[in-house]
C-alpha cells in the first residue's frame, strides 16, 4: 500500500504542476487577447477612415 500512495502523492503533484503551467498560459493569452482587441479597434478605425477618404475623392 505505501508505494501506492507515494505512486498517487507524485501523480497528484505532476497534475497539480500541469493545472499551474495551464492556468499561466490562460492567464498570458487573455492578457495577449486583450491587447489584440484593443490594437484591432484602432486599425480597424484607420483603416474605415482610409476607406472613406479614397470614396470622397472617387466622389469629387
């Protein structure tokens, strides 16, 4: 039974140090999300102002 138990304390450490590295990345690419959501709505808005200007000077 002892070898058991030391068998289930190391699974139950490598998880634990699994559910750790998981919960880093999660962490890291909401902050990188984040970030592109805001770096999309500016070039999003350059690029409907660029639009906009090139159909004026098609409409003149």
């Amino acid at each position: 039974m002892a070898g058991r138990a030391g068998t289930t304390k190391t699974v139950a450490g490598s998880t634990t140090n699994q559910l750790n590295g998981v919960t880093r990345e999660s962490s890291e690419l909401s902050q990188k999300l984040a970030a592109l959501f805001n770096h999309d709505t500016s070039t999003w808005l350059l690029a409907q102002a660029d639009f906009l200007v090139k159909l004026a000077g098609r409409k003149l």
